[in-house]
C-alpha cells in the first residue's frame, strides 16, 4: 500500500470520525433541548392554534324557530367574530386608552429605570446588591396584588397620601375620570421600574472595563462617559425593554380590573384585555371562547404591528 493510499484512508476515517462526533454532539444538544421545546410548544405554541381555530366558531342555538331554540353548539362562523371585534367602538375605545396611558408611562418608566441604573453602575453607590434588591422587590409581587394595595393607598377614607396632599392643600380624587389613567400608570412604573433597570444594569455591567479607562485616560469627564459612551451602548437594551413595555400596555389588565372594583363607572370593557376576559366570561355579549379569541387575535395583532414600528424607527435612527 503506497502512501497516497494511506493518506486517503486516514483522512477517510478522519471524516467520519468528524461527522460521528458532531451526530454525537447534535443528539447532546436535542437533548438538553428537548425538556424546553415540550414546555414551549405545549405552554406556547398549542394555545396559540387552539385560539385561532377557536376565533372561527361561536356558540349559536340549536334548532329552529324564531330563537333557535334547544342547545347551544359551537358552529363555524367564519371571520364574523373578526368583524364584530373590528366595527365595535367599545374595543376601539379600550385601544386609544391604552395607547394613551402608554404614551406619557413607557417614558417615565424607561427614563427612571435608566437613571436608577446608571446611578448603581456609578461610583457613588456601595454595596449595589441592596438597592439591586429593594428597587426589584415591587416586580416580585404579584401584580393583582400590587394593585389591591394601591387601591387602598388611592381611597380617600384611609390614603396616607391622600392625607399628606390634603395637608398640603391640594385635593385630588385619584378614582376620577381624568385622573385614573394617571393612577393605574404609577401602579404600573412603580411595579416594573425595577424590573427594567436590572436590563439596563446587565447591558452596563457587559461593557468593557477597559473603555472606561481610555476614556478617562483620554481626558473625559464623567458626564461625558455617561453620555458618549454608556447611554449610547444602551441602544440595544432600551428596544427590549420599550418593546416589552407596548406588548404589557396592550395587554394591560390587573389595574383596571382592580380599580373596577372600585369604580364600575369603568365598564367591564374598559380595555381590550378586560374586554377578552369578559366575554369569556358571559358577562358581555356576545360572548363564549370564539369572540374572546378574536378579541385576544386583534390585540396580539395590533401589539405586533406597534412593536415592529417602534423598532424599525429606532433602527433607522441608529
């Protein structure tokens, strides 16, 4: 055998000791992914078909005459449930609320949670775990609960705050028509300020020492890192959260319907999300799983249009 032949052979069983490896390697990582994949497409994927095809059918009667008459039965209307959700001025109404109320909150909420985290990454705060911590705690509770507590801290009967302002001269009635977007929005930053801040915070802590350093090697004051340099490479990390922050206000719902309690002047449609979980519910008509999905379908559909959007602004502005 001349050595040509040996070479061919050897590279032979070179190649497929390659590929036995990286088969090897693949099965590994199925593996490892298996136990997420499942999770995702029985917690994620399943819902989401089941909800489409639910959006096709509504409950109608069974049988004949003038009412129908007998059971009701699931039946194929096609896009009709579109169509109710499309021409309702109610579900509208619900739409320009909580782009309203996200319109002045996703600011506030960003820029706070900016600051709070450019003031931890600063060489001004020690021991940085504990405001970490404290400044996170509001987004570990429960959002209904968190609501519930600032239900009590908004009425006027037993509010320490509503107490204070009065003390100051200054009455407020937090459950007003013209203020309680404004309420619902502080329930809101003060649960996920903190939350937003720990995605600002990791992005800062990702950045190169050493780029620090040069600039202040290079003569640049702190102002002038924070501005050139650390807000400037938060770009990324504020599309994530501001993108998250549009899907959450679409989807808000643990406010309003706290404050409902307290307030039915609100309506049980007050917004899209309350409006879905309603008519789920049988308490606005028509109602039944199909109505309710084409309902959550538009919502998803409207939040995907407004974070795609927002993201292609910022792209084109980057």
């Amino acid at each position: 055998m001349d050595s040509n032949e040996q070479l061919e052979r050897s590279a032979a069983r070179n190649r497929a000791s390659i590929r036995a490896r990286r088969r090897r390697e693949a099965r590994y990582g199925w593996t490892f992914l298996a136990p997420f994949a499942l999770f995702f497409i029985i917690a994620f994927l399943i819902p989401i078909f089941v909800s489409i095809k639910s959006s096709f059918f509504k409950l109608m009667p069974k049988g004949g005459g003038l009412y129908g008459g007998g059971e009701s039965v699931e039946t194929f209307v096609g896009l009709q449930n579109y169509s109710e959700v499309i021409f309702n001025g109610r579900f509208w109404q619900g739409i320009g609320r909580v782009l309203l109320f996200g319109a002045f909150q996703i600011p506030i909420m960003i820029f706070g949670a900016l600051a709070l985290a450019l003031l931890l990454d600063s060489l001004l705060v020690k021991r940085i775990a504990g405001y970490r911590l404290g400044f996170f705690l509001p987004y570990a509770i429960p959002g209904i609960i968190a609501a519930m507590v600032w239900l009590y801290l908004y009425n006027p009967q037993m509010s320490p705050i509503v107490y204070g302002l009065h003390q100051l001269g200054i009455d407020i009635d937090f459950f007003s028509r013209n203020v309680i977007l404004a309420s619902m929005a502080n329930m809101t930053t003060w649960t996920f300020t903190g939350y937003n801040m720990l995605i600002f915070l990791a992005a800062l802590h990702s950045v190169p020492s050493e780029l620090y350093e040069a600039a202040r090697i290079d003569g640049a004051t702190g102002w002038q890192v924070v501005s050139k340099i650390k807000i400037p490479l938060l770009r990324p990390a504020a599309l994530l959260a501001v993108l998250l922050s549009i899907i959450g206000t679409i989807q808000l719902f643990n406010e309003p319907t706290v404050m409902y309690t307290q307030n039915t002047w609100m309506g049980a449609d007050y917004t899209p999300m309350m409006m879905a979980y309603n008519t789920m519910m049988g308490q606005i008509s028509p109602s039944g799983a199909g109505p309710a999905s084409a309902i959550s379908i538009v919502m998803a559909a409207i939040a995907a249009v407004l974070a795609a959007v927002y993201a292609f602004v910022q792209r084109k502005a980057d």
